[in-house]
C-alpha cells in the first residue's frame, strides 16, 4: 500500500471541495444523537466512530464507511466530527483499512471550547454559516 497522508482544511474549504468534487462524501462519525439533534452538514453521511451507552469505538466502523462508498477506496472521503478530534482517529482507521482520500475537516461541526466552555462561538460548520439541519 502507498503510505498515505491525511489532509486537514478548514470548514469552508472542505464545503467548497464538496461542490468542487461531486464523487466526494461527508461522513460524519459523530454520535448518533450528536448528529440527530446538534444538527449536521446537510447532505452529509452518519457512521458512528463511537456511541453510547459505552462509547466504545465501534469495530464494524471500517465495513460500514466501506459499504458506503461501494468499496472505492479511493474515493474522497471528508471525516467530519464535533471538533476535529474523533475525526482524525476515525481517518487513521481508514487508511490503516486501505483509503487513500482522507480528509479531515479541521474544527468539526461545533468547533473548540470557549473560555466559557461553549462551543459554536469560535469555529465549526455551524460557525461558519455553512449548509446544515436538524433532524
């Protein structure tokens, strides 16, 4: 296998790599309930990284995001998160499996704490006024 590095842009580069690359998915592999009621990308793709109530990373997450794509490994693939964490280990797994698109979107969907600890007030999707819903 090629040694394959991961990409990180920020939200609005990634949005517009999305309008640039109709092949592209979103995934977003936050919680189901994060993604549910915090809101998502619209257009986005939900596999789960981990979930509740163990929050144990999820050992199907591969196969899944494999299935999703119909086995184009190749295809770029945008890993979206709360922050830009769990997307980034979520992207190792899958270059570890054989993708050699990865991208990471840098700040996540709520991006990073505040001095307040709230998120929304300095980065992210949301943040940035992009495209998203509620379920």
């Amino acid at each position: 296998m090629a040694n394959v590095t991961m990409q990180h842009i920020d939200p609005v580069t990634a949005h517009q790599f999305l309008l640039d690359h109709a092949e592209a998915v979103l995934l977003d592999c936050r919680s189901e309930t994060e993604f549910m009621y915090v809101g998502h990308a619209v257009g986005s793709e939900h596999v789960a990284w981990q979930d509740g109530p163990e929050w144990a990373i999820d050992p199907e997450f591969v196969r899944k995001v494999r299935r999703l794509v119909k086995d184009d490994l190749a295809r770029p693939l945008l890993i979206i998160c709360r922050s830009g964490n769990r997307s980034v280990d979520a992207g190792r797994a899958l270059e570890a499996a054989g993708f050699t698109r990865i991208i990471n979107v840098l700040e996540g969907f709520e991006g990073p704490l505040d001095e307040q600890y709230h998120r929304g007030t300095q980065g992210g999707w949301r943040f940035h006024g992009l495209p998203w819903q509620q379920s």
